[in-house]
C-alpha cells in the first residue's frame, strides 16, 4: 500500500506561495498521485493529479520528482479562501484518505 | 456535472434509534463509499459498494450496516444509534477502477448527525 504522508497543518498569510509536501514512498508504477481540498461543512473535491514532473491546473500546481516518492502541492498567492484541509492520494484505488493537512491562511 | 446528493445536512436522533443516511449519485457510477469525519481524525471509511447488491467492509464497519439496491442509491444504517456515532458522515461515488487509471471520487455534501 502506498501509504502517505503530509504535515497536519501549515500556516500561510495571504499572498503568499504555499507548498505542501507528501511523501509516498513505495508508490507503485502504475500509480497517481492525487491532491483533494475540503473546505468546512463540505465534502473533499479532487483538485490536482499527476504521474510525474510537472502538471498545473488553474486551481494548483503539482510537482513530482523523478523517483515519485514525493510530490509537492503548490498554491500561488493564496488567499483566505483556500484555508482547507489538503489530502494527498498516493495508490490509484486509495480510499483512505487520512487526516490531510489543514491549511489556515490569515489576513 | 457529477451530483451526489445526502437525504439530510443535519440530523438529530437518540440513542438506541434506527437511523437511515441515504445517498443518490446520478452520474451512473458503480462506486459508492461512506466516510464518517471527526476532528483530528479525517476521513475513515466505512462501508464501500462497487455494484448492486455488493457491499465491502471500510476500515470501521463496527455499528453500521448498508444497502444498494439500486445503482444510484447507497443507504448507510446505524442499526442502534449510540453517542459516539455523533460525526460528520459523507458519501462519495466514482466509476468503476480501470487498471492502471485513476477515477477521482466525487463527494456529496455530509450529513451532520448528533445522537443525543
């Protein structure tokens, strides 16, 4: 199983970049990695997935190394809307989402 | 767009009552999952169905059961509710796993339920 593994929380002030780190190391071949955003009193929604280098989205940015065992969320300028909790997905048929990381951004 | 749909956002219920949470997805998938989410904790799964009448058993399926007898509708049942089934509990559904893919689970809004 390609556990992963995420900070449980950050802190950010609005403007600035946010790079949130997670590591899957023994993610298989065939595998993706996949980011989710859950905003209070609603359900996680998929924002991101990637299998290698880099892949951007209008929501974020996914950058994965070449030995995949990490993978890095990127999100520019945040602003106090994108305080959230962030899950990262490292196993294709992953429904175990985890505690996430919960991102706070403050004025 | 995908719509999954939860019969209720908050439910009041006492101890020892049967309660139903119903959940609808009209996107046709063959996935069907229950989450409960509870502070510090995050998402755990409970149930999960991957077609009609197919249940299998999520990571706490202590005290709930669950129905899918048609592809659209996923019920989860507390059989006798107790107080540490107060959480938050959402469903999701997706398509079937093709191999080698990845098809994104789709969440419907939770259902807030405290059992009193």
């Amino acid at each position: 199983l390609a556990k992963t593994t995420q900070p449980i929380s950050m802190d950010s002030y609005e403007g600035q970049e946010v790079n949130i780190t997670c590591s899957h190391n023994n993610i298989a071949t065939n595998d993706y990695i996949t980011w989710y955003q859950q905003f209070p009193s609603q359900g996680p929604r998929f924002i991101i997935q990637g299998y290698k280098t880099k892949v951007t989205n209008e929501v974020a940015s996914l950058f994965i190394p070449a030995d995949r065992k990490s993978s890095t969320l990127s999100l520019p300028r945040v602003s106090l809307s994108d305080t959230a909790v962030y899950y990262c997905l490292g196993q294709n048929n992953d429904m175990r989402f985890g505690a996430g990381t919960r991102l706070t951004v403050k004025p | 767009d995908v719509k999954v749909t939860q019969s209720s956002r908050y439910l009041v219920k006492r101890t020892g009552e049967k309660v139903f949470l119903e959940c609808v997805q009209d996107m046709d998938h063959e996935n069907m999952f229950w989450y409960r989410q509870d502070p510090g904790l995050g998402l755990r799964l409970i149930y999960f169905s991957y077609d009609v009448k197919m249940k299998e058993k999520g990571d706490i399926p202590e005290g709930y059961s669950v129905s899918r007898e048609k592809k659209e509708r996923f019920s989860l049942i507390l059989e006798s509710a107790s107080t540490n089934q107060t959480s938050m509990y959402l469903c999701a559904s997706s398509l079937q796993l093709l191999a080698g893919s990845y098809n994104e689970q789709f969440f419907g809004p939770g259902t807030r339920l405290t059992v009193l």
